[in-house]
C-alpha cells in the first residue's frame, strides 16, 4: 500500500549529499535534525524520515527536510553504496508494505 517516492535528483557536495524527491514532505520552512533522538520526538514525516535514515547510516551528522528536499550532513564523502542505502530508505518512506 502506498506510493514509492521518486528520486528527482541527487547530487553530493563536501560532506552534504542532497536529494529531491517527487513529493513534498514539509512546508516550505523545513525541519532540521541533529540526532535520531531528536528525530524521535517529532511526529511529522521530516522526523519520520530523519529517524529511519539515521537508523540506516550512523555516520550521519544531521537531517534536513524542507518541501521536496533533503540535505544530509555526512562526515566522509558519500559512496555508491551509502546512495543507494538512503535512497532506498527515502523511495520506501511512505510504502505500508516496503521491497524486501
């Protein structure tokens, strides 16, 4: 049930690896998060999202989520496995019963 987001774009730049979607999941102010305890007090699909992708990488300094983008703070540079882990874990967002 529900819809796969589509990756638009995606794009890495020192330490920040930024993806727009097809969907927005915020108001145009945007949500930002530091920590996935801090994404765990949020009830919005920003901290949703925030939540899953710091439980998919741990290396990740900080979530923002603003409309149909995403920004993530990276400490190492992005590799093709790390894009495909958090593109997965957004493409799956809003799917009840996500790919295995």
């Amino acid at each position: 049930m529900g819809q796969p987001i589509v990756i638009e774009s995606t794009e890495a730049v020192d330490g920040s690896f930024i993806v727009t979607m097809n969907r927005s999941l915020t108001s145009q102010v945007g949500e930002g998060y530091n920590s996935l305890s801090a994404a765990s007090t949020g009830d919005s699909f920003g901290a949703l999202l925030a939540r899953r992708l710091f439980e998919a990488d741990d290396s990740i300094d900080r979530v923002y989520v603003a409309s149909n983008t995403v920004v993530l703070k990276h400490p190492a540079s992005i590799d093709d496995e790390a894009v495909s882990t958090l593109s997965s874990v957004i493409e799956d967002l809003l799917l009840f019963y996500p790919s295995a």
